[in-house]
C-alpha cells in the first residue's frame, strides 16, 4: 500500500508541475482522480490504527474528487 501511494503522489507532483510549468488546466481532472486514489489508500489504513471516524472524512473527501474529476471530464 505503502509503495502504490508513493507512486500515485509522484505522478500527482509531476502532473501539478507540469500545470504550473505550461499554465493549462487540462491535466486537472487527472491530478483530482489521482489525489483522491491516494486519499481512499490513505483512509484504508486508518480503521487498521482504529481510527475509523478518520477513515470516513478521507472516504467523503475522496468521493468528493471522483465526482468534480467525473464532471472536469465531461466538461473537457
């Protein structure tokens, strides 16, 4: 899990600088899906430290990104 995330935030930071660099938005949906992929991980491993009031704000947060990244592709 550890590995998948560090994976997914490099191709967040390496989409979010391209953005900076280019100045277009058209990769956002793409860094929103990816950035809500780490949080869901990020929330999987909280009910494990019996944290599960944490694991549902990361869940609502990540939901939250799937759908303004769903509506950031239909809209492109």
């Amino acid at each position: 899990m550890k590995i998948v995330k560090i994976i997914l935030a490099i191709i967040v930071v390496a989409l979010s600088v391209y953005q900076l660099i280019t100045g277009s938005v058209e990769l956002m949906p793409y860094s929103m899906l990816f950035l809500a992929a780490i949080l869901l991980i990020t929330g999987l491993a909280e009910p494990q430290k019996d944290r599960k009031g944490v694991f549902l704000r990361y869940a609502v947060v990540s939901l939250f990104l799937c759908v303004v990244s769903i509506l950031g592709f239909l809209m492109a």
